[in-house]
C-alpha cells in the first residue's frame, strides 16, 4: 500500500492527511502554534516553528501505519507570509505574516510609482499590507543590516520545501501574488524589482504545482523514520489546494474558504483586469494555466475566536455550537462589524475596525455571538456583491473549519439567500495531497473519498428580516470612517 502525506501551514496550525493510492483518507492530524503580536497590526512567527509542528506532526501521523510505504510529501499553505533567508539558509528575521498590516504607509507611494507603468497594472492592483513585495521593500527601508544579509525570499510552504530538501523554489501561486511577479509574461518582473531597488537574485525559481523538487534529505528522513526515496512535491497557495480538492476548478464555480480569514474565489481560463479581488496564476503543467480570482474577508475566524476564547473562554468550536439558538427571533439593532484587522477587498483599508453597536442591558452572551456570526455572513454578503454578479447562483459550497459550526452555516444561508453545501473532504490539506499523489503515480488519482455533506436551506422568513438588517449594516463603514477620520 503507497501512502501520500500533505501537509498545510496555516496561520494557527499545520494541518496533516494521510491518503493511499486511491485517494482514501487514512490518518489527519493537526499541531497547533500561535503568531507573535509585537505591536497593533505587527503579526511574525519564527518559520523554525512550521518546519518542527510538520516533523512532529509527519511522526504522529505515521503511527501505525508501514513508513517504508510513504512515497511522497507535498506543502501547501498560507499564502503571502514572507520569509528571509540568509545565505546559509537560515531565517535572518521572524516571517511577517500575511496579515501583518505594519507595511501600510508604505503603499500610497508604492501604488503611485506603479501606476506610471502600464505592465505593472496587474500588480496595482494586487499590492496590498502583507504582500511580499511590501514586506521586502519594509525589510530595506527600516532592517538594513537584515536586508543586507538576504540571500533569497521565500513564501509560505516554499519554506518546508526548502527545509526538507535543500532546493529553493516557488509555484506560479505565490509568485503571482507576491507583487513581484508579471502575471502576463509569468516570469518575475525586472521593472518591479528595479523601482523597488532589490536584487532579483533573491527570488527563487517558479515551477508548476505538482512539480518534482527533489529527494527529501536523507536527516529529514532518517529523523522521520522514512524511506530517503520519498519524494517532495512542489504543492500550491492554501486557496488554489482547497479549490482543487473540490473538483471544481475546471468549471469555475465559485467556493467559500472559512479560515483565520474568509476567502470567495472562482476560476477563469484567462486575466479578467475588471476583476474586484486577487488574481492567481495556477497550473499543474506549466502548458495549462488557471487564473483564480480571490476576495477576502479579513477577519473571519480571528472574529470568531477573539469573542469565543478572550470572552467566552471556549477553546474548541465544538464548545459554542450549541450557544446559538438560530429559531429564536432575530436582534435587529444588535450589529457587529467584523473588521477587526482592517480589510483588503471590499474598502482596501488596512486601518479599519471593528464595532459592536446596539449594546443594552438586556443583552446577552447568546445574542452577542449571534451578532458575530451574523456580521460575518453581512461581509460575506457584501464581498459577493462586490466580486460576484452571476445572477443564476442558487448554491455554493463553504469549507474549513468554521463550516462546521452549524448555527453559522444557516445564518450564512439565510443572509446570502443561497443554499449552502458543506464538505468535510475538502480543503487546502486534502487539495496538496490529491496533488502530491497524482505527480508520484503520474495519472490522475480519484477524488478523496467521500465525506460527510451537509447542506442548509436558505429560510425566507429568516432572509427577509435579514435583508433588513444587513441595510443597517452597511451605513456602519460611513460612521467608522467620521468617527474614526
């Protein structure tokens, strides 16, 4: 029996699957570690803490089951998280997070220098706190002595890749977004690199998802109790994997990812330039190419946790699935804004915040976390409105892990007034092992087995009286921004 390991570095946890041949899920295991908040806004992680959560959890995954079996491991992963490396490989500084906002005045400039050139309208428009080509242009302005010593950048899961074989390199999903890269011509861009004074040297080479980097390191291995012949395969950006998992890609259908963020995408077989979102470059063949166009709510499962852990004290999404009863008459003057991190889609302001407004007496915890719940889908709503027109949508798929929070997958449906499938086999983790297994085998391998499917009518009634409040909702970044000015 061949087994096949993906492996997914999220914000939070890395995230494990163990699949066979035949796409059957054999083992999942999760090792949790946490970001670093050096100051408002400033989010890093020492990457070290990614590559020991994915050996520990590689371990723990493997128990009882035959090593000697495991044929090849693939990464996937957060996608713009930026990492420095020196050039004995080592981490000159903590990698700054994708959600890291500190790069924010920065971009007014940055933008107005980009605008003078035409090829670069793609890269205008993508630019964003957090974005690698910010990050790095920060690292030069305010860490000189650190810039001086890098050697080469990577993102997100390039870094495991690195770790676990000695090889640089990145897919055409995290070159695309990374602010660096010409999406037209797919290859890095000189010219960006030129206005932002940065060697190109430190870019690592681009190849497909699926792509056969090399060997795992013979310690790697040994450290792993795994055969030195396994393979490690070039894997992709979280959101692409978690699209591929779906088996949906091809027809562009758009999908709902639930994670630390919210994440709308869809795919098309070529640039659209009037597109409201991130668009991703995505091939499996360096031949056929996918352009994933991506919008995002911010703060999604950071909301959820920042009320349920600081103020509930609940630790798992399992201890506030029965909190809200969603039969009970809705608050219409109890509004939650969900902004809590900024926000780079709908209003591309890294300084927005988040309010609770309607707050009485009589309010209680119950009516608070459905308030939460209800402003997330209010932003949900508001991102397909922005990104979104196809009128004929009747349902959509919503995946991660807050999909399972069942309270919030009805609210989601009666505020989008779209009927909502949830899918416990699909996701980034399942996504990279699909891939990883089908480059060893060389032929497509079928769809991870069946799972668990669970699907939430929109209720009129319901719909109805959101549809009003969701009214209120959107009058609320107008007084955020005067109060706030």
């Amino acid at each position: 029996m061949a087994y096949y390991i993906g492996v997914d570095i999220g914000t939070s946890s890395a995230k494990l699957l163990l699949i066979d041949g035949k796409g059957n899920v054999c083992a999942r295991h999760s090792t949790f570690y946490s970001l670093s908040q050096i100051q408002p806004g400033w989010f890093e992680i020492d990457p070290c803490e990614w590559y020991n959560a994915a050996v520990d959890g590689i371990i723990k995954l493997l128990d009882g089951f035959d090593c000697r079996e495991v044929r090849s491991i693939g990464f996937t992963g957060q996608m713009h998280t930026t990492i420095f490396l020196d050039e004995q490989g080592n981490s000159i500084r903590p990698a700054i997070s994708w959600n890291d906002s500190r790069t924010s005045n920065l971009l007014t400039p940055i933008r107005k220098e980009i605008s003078r050139h035409h090829e670069l309208r793609h890269i205008r428009g993508i630019i964003s706190h957090g974005s690698p080509a910010a990050n790095l242009l920060w690292l030069k302005k305010n860490e000189p002595e650190n810039f001086a010593q890098l050697h080469k950048l990577l993102i997100g899961p390039d870094y495991l890749i690195y770790r676990f074989t000695g090889i640089f390199g990145t897919d055409y999903c995290e070159a695309s977004t990374s602010s660096l890269y010409d999406i037209y011509r797919r290859e890095w861009s000189e010219l960006m690199c030129q206005i932002l004074d940065v060697p190109m040297s430190i870019l690592p080479p681009v190849y497909h998802s699926g792509h056969k980097v090399g060997l795992i390191k013979s310690e790697v291995a040994e450290q792993l109790g795994i055969p030195p012949e396994v393979l490690i395969i070039m894997g992709t950006g979280d959101n692409p994997a978690t699209y591929l998992s779906s088996a949906m890609l091809d027809s562009g259908e758009p999908i709902i990812s639930l994670g630390t963020s919210g994440v709308l995408m869809y795919a098309r077989n070529m640039v659209d330039e009037k597109a409201k979102g991130k668009t991703t470059l995505f091939s499996t063949d360096s031949s056929h190419f996918s352009y994933i166009v991506q919008g995002t709510v911010q703060s999604l499962g950071s909301c959820y946790s920042w009320w349920t852990k600081k103020f509930l004290d609940a630790d798992s999404y399992d201890d506030i699935r029965k909190e809200v009863d969603i039969t009970k008459p809705i608050n219409q003057h109890l509004l939650f804004y969900p902004h809590l991190n900024g926000d780079k889609t709908i209003y591309a302001d890294p300084y927005l915040k988040g309010a609770l407004i309607g707050l009485g007496t009589d309010v209680d915890k119950e009516e608070v976390t459905r308030a939460i719940l209800e402003g997330i889908s209010f932003a949900f709503k508001q991102l397909m409105e922005e990104m979104f027109t196809k009128k004929e949508l009747s349902a959509i798929k919503v995946v991660g892990k807050m999909s399972t929070v069942k309270p919030f997958m009805q609210i989601l449906a009666d505020v989008l007034q779209l009927r909502i499938e949830t899918h416990e086999n699909i996701g980034a983790v399942h996504g990279v092992a699909l891939l990883t297994a089908q480059s060893s085998e060389g032929r497509n391998m079928e769809k991870v087995a069946e799972g668990i499917v669970i699907t939430y009518s929109p209720r009129q009634a319901f719909s109805d009286m959101y549809l009003e409040k969701y009214r209120k909702y959107k009058k609320i970044h107008r007084l955020i921004k005067e109060i706030y000015a």
